[in-house]
C-alpha cells in the first residue's frame, strides 16, 4: 500500500472550496492535481472534467438563450411595427402618428419649434372603387403613398388614416413650409393615375394646422381636420389652414343639424312648386317640388342651405320622405279638386345616398299605396353627377323604381362630363338640360345647332328632354322649333307655394305672358 502525500488535507480543502464555486456558478474552476497520482488526485480529475463539461453544456445554453432572446426580440420589433404600419401602403397608421405627434408636442415643448399636421383626402376616390373595383382602388392608394413620401423631407412621418385619408406631420416646422409641402403634395397628386389603359385624375384637399403651447395630439388632428373639410367644400381652394372661426362653424352646423332634425319632425318645411310646360300648348305637364325651410329664427331657408347638411348628417332619408309625403298631399287635393290631364306629374328630387337604402323601393310602394296615387304620376329627379358616379346599387334602386312605375329623369344634364354611355345604360325616362347649354340660343346660330344635335342624341336614345333656364318667350320659341317638346324657367313661372300652382291649375291652360 502506497503512502499518502503530505499535502493531502491541502488537496481536499482546494476540492471543498472548488466545490463550493461551482455551486455558486463558477464553472471555470479547475484543481491541479498533485504528482502523487492517489485518489484523491483520481476524484480532482474526475471533478475537473465534470465541471468542463458543465461548462460546455453551460455555454451551449447560454447560446440558445442568446438566439431565442434575439428572435424572440426581433419578433416583437416585427409586430410591433406591424401594429403600427397600414397594411395596404406601409406608411404609418393612425396609432403611429399619434405616437410621433406626441413626440413633436413634447419637443416642441421642450423649447424646439411646434409641428405642422396636414390632413389630406382624395376627391372623387369613392367612384373609382364602386365602377373599376376595389383593386384598382387599391392600386390607387399605393400610387398616392407614394408620391406623398416623395414629397416631403427623410423626418417627416407620412400615415395613412383609412380609406383615402393621409396625414403628414412635419417636426419642427413653421407654417410657411407646411404651405410649401402642402403645395407639393396637392401638384403630386394632381397628375394622372393609369388604370385599365386610362389616365384617371384626383384631387385632393389638404387641411393644415400649426400646434400651440399645450396643445395635445387630439385636439391637433381636430384642428386639421376642421381645416380640411373646409377646403373640401371650398370650390376656390384645394389648401386652407385652420383658424378659430372654423371651429366656430363646425359648431353652428352641429347645431343646425339638430334643428333640421326637429324642423323636420315639427312640419318647420315647406314645398313650393315649379310648373314644367309644354312649349306647343302652354299646358302644364307637371310640377317640381322644391323644398324650403321656415327657420323660427333665419326666415325662409333655400334648399343649398341646408340639403349637403342634410346629405352629411344623414338626415337626408327622413327629408326625402317628408317631401315626398307632403307632394302627394297636394297632389290628391289638386286630384280631388281640379280635372287634371291624366299625364300631369309631381317631380321630386332625391339624393343619391337615397338610392344606396335597400328597402328605399318598398318605402316608396308604401307610401304610393297609402295615398292611392298611380306611379306614373311621379318623377324622381336625380343629378347628373349622381348618375355617373353611381354604383351598382344605385342601378339596382333605379331599375326597381322604374320596374315600379315611377318615371326616373336626370336632372343638370350637360354639366361637364364627358362620357353620355349612361344615357342608354341606365332606365331613365327624361333628360332636363341644363340652363347653362341655353346660351343665347334665341339669336345664336350656332348654339341653336348645338341645343339641336342635344335634343337629338336625347331623343336617339328613347328619352323625353325637358329644358331649364327658360327666360324669354324669344328663347321658348326657338327651343319649340329645335324640337324641344317641354320647358321650365322663370319665363313660365318661378317656384312658388302651392296656392299659386292651384290657380294656375283652374285656368285650364297656361296663358303666356307676352312682352
């Protein structure tokens, strides 16, 4: 039996404490095993390659916690963008650009310069959805992102709110250059858009307001947004920068459109009626009911007061109701009273958010029903600009009230647009001209060629034409040997209360007036 070393004791005492470090994470530690080659050098070596491969494992671990940390890191930065960024466009959404708005109030704050917010929203984008589809549309957004990115600076953080709304915010900026920018974006996105083979064209209005000291994020959005709208609805400008009468007005139209509401509920509307006459006769084939509004306060309201807050309140469906209940009151007593000619009609203008309501066809058969009027009896007028910007809704409310028996006519006819497909696409019974395609047609040659080749493509495709804008017997007299069959204007009469068509009624036949 060999004898032990001396240094024994001092082996294992290094062993214990190594021990030690090892249990409180020191996988490094190593005891030198002595000369001697005993057991106790045979449990130093065993102790030794244990912690070696502890170490290893250690490390291997700690790699994959590094990796699974970093993946792990990288996928939250992921998602986290994503729930900050638009699907469609990439740009940054409403939840990042409030996020960036706070941030440019509390540097603004801190003592550098307020941030610029412009709202934007393209015109006249809902009619490239509903005719060439939503894709298009889409392709549409992508190619306005774009050009918005292109036309500010690398800081500048561009979002798109949903539909074709965006907003731009400009850190640290003074109004001058958000006019710039605003000038930019508007001359961008002005160019033309292929789609189909076909160059469309957008507008666009842009609301801009500068941040105040103590300013929050919402109450700026609010601001821009109060200024765009403004631009929206300003035929002069596609650019305005919020001002406190703004707001102002944003307040008086809340409040008049809750007197609407109750002007219409408490009878506060009045219709008075246009008489539509036939040239040849003088008879009076019908009348136009127009609208008006007693306000208790602002006097007697026309109807471009208060008809696009109605549209924008969504109002408009119980004023189109109230109208068309209140015209056949007067038709039934004009019915009860008077020998109408069997083809007299009532005229009513309507909305076309009126045709986007699927039950519109059955409401109108009801109240027809109640009030034991034939359909024929009644004309539905709807602008020209509704028609060409419709959907297939719209069509498909057309085509049931035609199907119906109520008479469809297109009202403004000739007001700009270019393209007359709808004239034989859509089920409509009657052109009214526009007043502006007149002219001096009582001594211009040439306009009378032109009002001529209109009645005759009118005509061509089926349809009644009725002229507006009459003024003159000179004018009703040429129109009459152009071949307009029907007129309307205040050479006839202007609109009036109910009263007055009943007069006009008993006299059997209209009588001219001659100069």
């Amino acid at each position: 039996m060999s004898k032990e070393p001396d240094n024994q004791d001092e082996r294992l005492d290094a062993l214990v404490e190594a021990i030690v470090k090892v249990a409180d994470g020191d996988l490094s530690i190593r005891v030198e095993p002595s000369a001697a080659r005993d057991q106790v050098d045979a449990v130093i070596t065993g102790f030794n390659l244990m912690t070696a491969e502890l170490q290893s494992v250690h490390g291997e671990l700690e790699e994959r916690v590094r990796s699974r940390t970093a993946m792990l890191h990288a996928a939250n930065h992921t998602m986290e963008r994503m729930a900050l960024t638009d699907a469609l466009t990439s740009l940054d959404n409403r939840a990042s650009l409030a996020l960036s708005i706070d941030r440019a109030l509390a540097d603004a704050a801190a003592g550098g310069l307020p941030p610029a917010l412009l709202l934007l929203d393209l015109d006249s984008f809902k009619g490239v959805n509903d005719t060439l589809g939503h894709s298009a549309g889409d392709d549409v957004l992508k190619t306005m992102s774009q050009r918005l990115r292109r036309a500010v600076r690398e800081g500048d953080v561009v979002a798109r709110l949903g539909g074709d709304e965006f907003a731009v915010l400009l850190p640290g900026a003074t109004l001058g250059r958000a006019r710039r920018v605003a000038t930019r974006i508007v001359n961008a996105l002005n160019e033309g858009v292929s789609l189909h083979a076909r160059d469309h064209y957008f507008g666009v209005s842009v609301g801009i307001t500068l941040a105040n000291a103590g300013m929050s994020a919402e109450e700026l959005m609010m601001q821009a947004d109060l200024a765009m709208y403004a631009a929206k609805t300003d035929d002069h400008a596609s650019i305005r920068v919020y001002e406190p009468v703004l707001l102002y007005s944003r307040r008086l139209r809340t409040i008049m459109a809750a007197e609407l509401r109750a002007a219409i509920e408490q009878d506060q509307l009045v219709l008075h009626f246009q008489p539509v006459v036939e040239l040849a006769t003088g008879r009076i084939e019908g009348v136009e009911a127009l609208v008006r509004w007693n306000h208790p306060v602002r006097g007697l309201l026309m109807p471009d007061d208060f008809i696009p807050l109605a549209e924008e309140t969504g109002s408009i469906t119980d004023l189109g109701a109230w109208v068309l209940r209140a015209a056949l009151t007067e038709l039934k007593t004009w019915q009860a009273t008077l020998e109408l000619d069997h083809r007299f009609t009532v005229r009513i203008n309507i909305s076309a958010q009126e045709l986007q309501r699927l039950d519109m066809i059955d409401d109108v058969r009801a109240i027809l029903h109640e009030f034991g009027v034939s359909p024929s009896r009644l004309i539905f007028e709807l602008t020209e600009t509704a028609l060409v910007t419709g959907n297939e809704l719209d069509t498909y409310s057309l085509r049931g009230l035609h199907n119906l028996g109520v008479r469809l006519e297109i009202d403004d006819f000739g007001t700009g647009y270019s393209s007359i497909s709808y004239l034989r696409r859509l089920p409509m019974d009657v052109v009214k001209v526009d007043r502006s395609l007149i002219g001096d047609v009582a001594s211009d040659t040439a306009q009378q060629e032109f009002v001529s080749a209109v009645l005759a493509l009118i005509h061509a495709c089926g349809m009644e034409a009725v002229i507006e804008g009459v003024e003159t017997r000179e004018q009703a007299d040429v129109l009459l040997r152009l071949g307009c069959v029907s007129g309307q204007g205040y050479y006839f009469s202007r609109p009036v209360p109910s009263e007055q068509i009943t007069a006009l009624l008993e006299a059997d036949t209209f009588t001219r007036r001659h100069p």
